[in-house]
C-alpha cells in the first residue's frame, strides 16, 4: 500500500521522453497490424518485452496515459515483493523488510514505475530470476521441479534480454556462480531456459527476413554505434560518478543507496559471510559489464551509459544496502534499546532524500513533456493539418498525444530545401529551443542551421499561433501559421 502510495503521488504518465515516445509508436504499430520489421533500424524497435505488453495494453485500453503506464506500475508494486522475498530466503525478515523498504523509496524505481522503458520492465524480470534461482536450489532433492525453476530463472532472463541486451550480464552472474558451485547441471538447465525464448525470436526473424540474426546485425551496424556515441557518455567511471552522488542527476536517482552497498559488501568481507554471495555476484558482474562493456568491438566504442541502466542490479542493490543497515549496528555494538530508534531514524531520513530525490526527477520530466503537451493541444482543434517540425521526436510525441491520427501530415523540416522554405502554404510550423539551440541531453548546440536562423527571425509571412515558454529555457516552443498561398 506505501509503495502504492508513493507511485501514484509521482504518476508523470506513462510515456515522458524521447524514448518512451519511440516505444509508444512501436507499440501501436503492433497493436493496429502496422508493424513493419524490415523497417526497424534502432534499438526501440527490438525490445519486444517492452513493445508487446505495451501493445496488448493498448488494444484493451486505447492510447493513453494509464494504458502505457499499466505494466510498468504493476511490475514495480511486485517488486517490492519480490525483493523481500530474496532477503527472507538469503537472511532474515528483517533485513527483507528494510530491504523492501529502501525500494518503495528508490527514486530511480518510482520514476520507472510511471514511464514506458527498458527499465520499467527489468528490476522485475531481473529479481524473480534470481528468487526462482535460489528457490530451486533449495529443492535440490526434487529433481523436476529443480529444473523447471532454473529453467524459467534462465527465461526470466530472455525476456529481459528483450528488453534490453544489457541484461544479459545477469545470465553471466549466474553462469559464474553455478561454476563455482560446480553445479554444471543447474547450468545447463538455466541456459536452456535462456535458449528457448530467444529461439523463439530467432525463428521469427528467420520466417521474416531470412536472417536469424536480424536484431543483431542491425544493431551491431556503425551508424548506430555512433550514434550512441554521440549521444552518450561512455567515459570509464562514469557509473561510480553518478552512484555516489558526484553529480546532482545521480544523486537524485540514487540517494545514498550506492553508499550503502558498498558498506554491505565490506561488512559482508569482514564478517566473511558467505550467504551474500550470490547476491553479491548478480550486483558485481552486470555493474562492471555496464562499466567496461562494448557496444562495438570494431569501432572500439564502449556501451551506452544512462542513470536507468543500472536498474538490473536494482535487487541486489536494495538487500545489500539493507543488510548493511542492519548488521552495521551490531558491529558497532550499539545498545540494543537504542536500535530501533536508530534503525527508524535511518529509514525516515534515507526516505526523505529520495522522496526530494524523487521531486525533482518527476518535476524534470513535467518540464520536459509539458511543450509537447501544449503543441499537441493546440492541434487537437486543428485536424488534416501539415505540420512541419524539425526533430524526430516532435512526430513521435504528437501522434502519441493526437491518438495516432492520421489526418496530420508531418514533415521534417530539415528535408525542406532552403529555397522552398519560402515557399511553405497553408501548415504549421513547430520551432523547439532543444534541438535548435540544444541536443538531445541540453548540450549547447552552435546556431548556424538555417532551422536556427528563421526560428531567431521568422518570416513576416508567418504569423504565431502560440508562445511557450519553457523550463529549462530550451523547452520553451513556436507556433507559426504559414498562411495559404495565393501564387
């Protein structure tokens, strides 16, 4: 109920930014018999965890806000349970309940909860991977039913593999430790289960395309690995920068969480407790996989980094940093009636600053989505119209809004020759700060487009509909009316 609580408080709707806008429009197509594979060249237009639960939530409750939003927040709620779970089996009902605890509270968690990504998916997928794991080690004895865990642990796995290729360093946290345990057999078990589903993938792009390998070869091409070079940041450490709150961003997604882990892990070493192990191996080997992984080998160029990406380890993270909270005490031979007193502080205050956390994530987002709200407002009233913008993500974001209407006809304006800008007739044209005068993350662009030089000074032709302006000030946006022409 708590976790329920605080999801609804921050609701932003279920798609905010340029990527779940993207997974949007996927989505439908698949839900209206409009998806069209040979065309898919990105990464969105492959996670088909993501894209089929969005789209089956669209053909039962239409375009919108709750729809998108439905999985992603029903997948947070069982986490909660999920991770408690673990940390019973692992340790105690203590440390299950903290743990839990932290989650309801994790900002990254309750900010994926509302939105339609990779990472609204993966937390799950990722802790009941592990809860089958151990559970299936418990029923040692029991031969089938051993097997069908470990199986479904391995496919639990795929499906997020399906959401994002990343999530595949799970599978490898668990291959190292059932080597290490010499338990070859639950390996081949949990490698089985891996296979079948991406099999499955595999036959259909076959059928399809001719090409087994489909997914892989398109996003393995050097356009998009440079892309995501462009567009991200892959310095090395960039992840203990942002974990341990070196930067505002991360310290509003993490708290103190990442503080915490690291406090676990060292107890855990001193007290030499080897019940921590696994969890420690499923949070240690994805953590340096996003660290030092490769999106091309070739090109020589590291993978994508991002604040969601870490939500793989978003289990781990949580039982570890609450078996730290509570052995932390013990350590320090505090007086048993100060404890729980202790142990409440704690929680209030780490609570607190996730929440604040929280806030600020949820009030960015609010920002961000706002001009495309207003643009797609302004068009509801304004049917069958040309619109020319000059980003991709502006059509992405007004057919979500418009329902995917058809009627409007988008136009990239970039496409436009500039001599033909003149002549434009009877269409709206859409003028956005980012993407203008900004990248993709808010990164100053030079102004020397000829897109910047006519939103800096239009043409007296143009007469504007509406003015927003937005916070940062490159969400503030321009309407224009290029009036009909008489020629």
């Amino acid at each position: 109920m708590l976790a329920l609580l605080v999801r609804v408080i921050f609701f932003s709707g279920g798609i905010c930014g340029g990527d779940a806008f993207a997974y949007a429009r996927h989505a439908y197509d698949i839900a209206s018999g409009k998806y069209e594979l040979n065309a898919i060249h990105g990464f969105y237009g492959f996670r088909y965890f993501v894209l089929l639960t969005t789209a089956l939530s669209f053909a039962g409750f239409g375009v919108n806000d709750i729809a998108a939003s439905f999985f992603p927040f029903i997948f947070s709620l069982l986490n909660v349970l999920v991770v408690y779970f673990i940390a019973e089996r692992t340790f105690n009902r203590t440390i299950a309940l903290i743990s839990s605890i932290l989650l309801i509270f994790y900002p990254l968690d309750i900010i994926q909860a509302n939105v339609v990504s990779p990472d609204s998916f993966i937390p799950l997928l990722s802790s009941l991977s592990i809860l089958l794991y151990i559970i299936a080690e418990k029923k040692s004895s029991f031969v089938f039913p051993r097997n069908f865990l470990l199986s479904l642990s391995g496919a639990l796995i795929a499906f997020a593999y399906m959401s994002r290729v990343t999530s595949i360093f799970l599978f490898f946290s668990l291959t190292i430790f059932q080597i290490y345990r010499k338990k070859y057999k639950y390996l081949l078990c949990s490698t089985l289960g891996l296979f079948i589903p991406l099999a499955v993938e595999a036959l259909y792009f076959y059928i399809f395309t001719g090409d087994p390998f489909f997914e892989f070869h398109r996003i393995t091409e050097p356009s998009i690995a440079y892309t995501v070079k462009n567009d991200y940041d892959l310095s090395l450490l960039y992840y203990p920068k942002i974990m341990f709150g070196y930067d505002l961003t991360g310290l509003a997604y993490f708290g103190l969480t990442w503080w915490l882990v690291v406090g676990g892990l060292i107890l855990a070493w001193i007290k030499r407790d080897i019940k921590i192990l696994f969890i420690a191996i499923c949070l240690i080997i994805p953590f340096f996989g996003f660290e030092f992984g490769f999106q091309s080998l070739k090109e020589g160029i590291l993978i994508s980094k991002n604040y969601p990406y870490l939500s793989l380890i978003t289990g781990p993270a949580m039982i570890i940093g609450a078996y730290f909270i509570y052995h932390i005490q013990a350590y320090l031979r505090i007086d048993i009636k100060l404890e729980q007193r202790i142990l409440l502080f704690t929680l209030v205050l780490l609570a607190s600053m996730n929440v604040y956390g929280t806030y600020r994530l949820y009030a960015n987002l609010r920002d961000d989505v706002k001009p495309y709200k207003i643009v797609a407002d302004f068009l509801k009233k304004r049917p069958n119209s040309t619109v020319y913008t000059h980003h991709f993500r502006w059509p992405l974001s007004l057919c979500y809004f418009l329902e995917y209407d058809p009627s409007y006809n988008f136009i990239d304006l970039n496409h436009i020759d500039k001599a033909n800008v003149k002549k434009l007739s009877d269409a709206y044209v859409i003028l956005n700060r980012r993407y203008i005068e900004a990248d993709v993350i808010g990164r100053t662009l030079p102004l020397d487009s000829f897109v910047a030089r006519y939103a800096k000074r239009p043409p007296q032709s143009w007469g504007k509909c509406l003015s927003y302006s937005g916070n940062p000030s490159y969400n503030s946006v321009d309407i224009y009316y290029v009036p009909k022409s008489t020629n």
